[in-house]
C-alpha cells in the first residue's frame, strides 16, 4: 500500500446497504454512504435540520465542549440565507487579485525556506504554517498573529484523549472573545469589525453571533486545510509525474485540486438531526436522531465516479462533495481552493521531488469503519528543482 492511498472502508456498506452506523456520546448517528442519497438529504433542511443543539450535527458531537452556535453552519433557511448573504462576499475575496499575490508570496516564502532542508516534519513545520498564515488573509488581520495560531499546535479545538474534554477549545473561544472587545474598542477593516457593523433581518449582530461566525471561520477550516495539504504532499512523493506534468500543463492545475479535495475528502462526515420520523436507504429513522452526511463515501461512489480509487489528476467531470453540498457548501472553499491551486503551482515550480522518510497515519475510528484521514506526522525533504 503506498503512503498517500486512501482506502475506501465504505464501498461494502454502501453497495450492499447504503448506510453506516456509529456510536457517539451516546447519540449514535445513521451514516449515508451514496453519493445520490448524500446530495438529496443535504438539501432537505425541512426533515434533515442543522439548526438543532448547537455542536450536535457535527461528528464526534461538540455538545459538551460549546454553546455557541456556529453560523451560518448551524442555521437553516430561510435564517441561514440571511447570515449567508452577508458573509459571502467576504469569503470570495480570496479571488481577488491582491490577495491571489499576498497569497502566493507567502507560499513561496514558505516553500523556499522549506527547500532542501535536510527533513521538515509537514504537518506541523509546513500545512500547519501555511494554514495560520493564510488565515491572516482570510481575516485581513496582520500576518504575525499567525504565529499564537502555529503555538497552539493542530489539536486546539478538541482534546486528543476524549471527545467530552473542552478545555483545548476554551483556549479558542477566549481568544475570540478578546479580540471581538478589541474590535469593539478600535474598530478596523478585519472580519470582527465587518461582522460587527453589521445588520441581519434590521439588527445589529450580537456578540454572541460574531462569536460564531468566528468560531466556524477558525475551525473549520483548519484541520480540512491542513488534512488536504499534507496529503497533497504525500501523494506528489510517490508521483513525481504530477508535478512534471503541473510544470508542462498548468492548465489541469484546477483539474487536479478537485480531484485531490474529491480523492482525500479531508472532512469525512457532517451530521443532520432527524426532524420527523422518516425513512433513509428505506430504513426507518427517528425524530430526533441523528444522520450524518458521509462525504468521504459518497466521493468514492463507482456510479458516479469512473475510476473512484484512483486520483485521476486530469479528472473533466467531477461532481464531488468534499466542500458540502447545497446550501451549506462550504463557506471557506474559496480560500481553500487557491491555497492548493497555489501550493500545486509553487511546488510544480520549484521542487523536483519529495522525499518521506517515516511518517505515522491519522486513522478516524467511525463505529464499524477504520477510515485514513492523513496523518500524524510525515517526516520529508523537498529537494530544489533549481541545483
């Protein structure tokens, strides 16, 4: 098995069954596995709701570690639209062309003081890096706040031991809070002061409700940026030929970042709360249940995928979910996409080859499913194309 591959555990369930099943914190949640199935229940809201207790969709539960309600994440329409409406455009400046150049400075900073060093852990020496110092942009904040983000490591938002320890996240939501009084106090051109001078529905946003655009913008986007760049990583040691062909044929460079977010899926479920007693893959299900969305399955689906197992860098059609689905697709995609458009670029541009030398997997425990979501560490060496 190569480093960089990651199996499909689903494909049996989902051929035979179509669902999963998980225990959490006990309130187990009904997995979908077909792409069909997983796009029809996202855009279902009146049975299939994200409006329910805050952290409940999200899985292993948030319940014990948070009260604050992410939004828009955990809204439904027509509330969600509203909250959406006005965060969206700030979320798209990533295609801009000064924050395209901002960007690509800071990935090339980064890759050329990576080069030919004699190894650099990727995961916290460079994704875990390149992530912080992105998010800089994404807030329009100044770039050395990104080192506090670096300080507090990958795991700040949930404990690594339990699922109901929520001291790790405090350390987010008290940064958060403290800099909403700050933005109160000197008002600037950041993202807490926008949201902050905002109105929804003819009133100003509380708080409480910047507090949870923040806390969605900070954590959601991290361990999916950092999974996706470091298996990006892992997958261009073993197929050198992906970056020749990225330095020949800049074009499929787009092609290429579908298919990885498709192939790696770095979020591998989200969760909906069952509203009325009703049927999933002709299960019954209960009011008040869980479900949950499984993106990792469903971009694995042989009936919509030729080729499903395979990263096919070139890929034309590609109707994956790995950014969500419907009216919760994924608010950070953007910025998302152009860190690895740029990433691809910049390495294709400057790095002849990787070398990993060890590196341990990050396998998710999901009930009857054992699922490769990265990795731990991934010791490597990026050798300069330019001798």
């Amino acid at each position: 098995m190569q480093k960089s591959e990651l199996r499909d555990p689903f494909e049996k369930a989902r051929l035979e069954k179509g669902l999963g099943a998980m225990e959490d914190q006990n309130d187990p949640v009904k997995m979908l596995l077909r792409h069909k199935d997983v796009r029809k229940t996202a855009h279902n809201y009146k049975t299939f709701q994200s409006a329910a207790k805050p952290g409940r969709i999200v899985v292993p539960s948030e319940v014990n570690i948070r009260e604050t309600r992410q939004i828009p994440f955990e809204l439904d329409p027509p509330v969600h639209g509203l909250y959406r409406k006005l965060v969206e455009p700030w979320f798209k400046r990533p295609l801009e062309a000064d924050y395209i150049k901002q960007l690509t400075g800071q990935i090339n900073d980064l890759v050329d003081a990576t080069l030919n060093k004699a190894q650099v852990e990727v995961i916290e020496e460079f994704a875990l890096v390149l992530q912080s110092r992105a998010l800089t942009l994404l807030l329009n904040i100044p770039f050395e706040e990104a080192e506090k983000w670096i300080s507090w490591g990958t795991h700040v938002f949930r404990s690594e031991d339990s699922d109901l320890d929520g001291d790790k996240a405090n350390i987010l939501y008290h940064y958060i809070d403290e800099q909403i009084e700050k933005s109160i106090a000197n008002p600037g051109e950041d993202l807490y002061s926008m949201l902050l001078d905002s109105e929804v529905a003819g009133k100003k946003l509380t708080k409480e409700e910047v507090k949870g655009v923040m806390v969605l913008t900070f954590a959601g986007g991290r361990d999916t940026v950092i999974n996706a760049i470091t298996n990006a990583i892992s997958y261009l040691s073993e197929h050198q030929e992906s970056l020749e062909r990225f330095r020949k044929e800049p074009q499929i460079i787009n092609n290429a970042v579908e298919e990885m977010i498709r192939y790696f899926s770095p979020l591998t479920q989200m969760g909906r709360v069952v509203t009325e007693d009703t049927h999933v893959c002709e299960y019954a299900v209960k009011a008040d249940t869980r479900v949950s969305l499984c993106w990792a399955s469903a971009n694995r689906d042989a009936a919509v995928f030729e080729n499903a197992n395979e990263i096919v860098i070139d890929r034309k059609i590609n109707p994956h979910v790995g950014f969500g689905f419907s009216h919760h697709n994924c608010l950070g995609a953007t910025h998302a996409r152009q860190i690895m458009r740029i990433l691809l670029k910049t390495m294709a541009e400057k790095v002849e080859n990787i070398e990993v030398f060890d590196y341990k997997e990050n396998i998710e425990n999901l009930g009857e499913f054992k699922r490769k979501v990265g990795f731990d560490y991934l010791n490597a060496k990026f050798n300069s194309l330019i001798k």
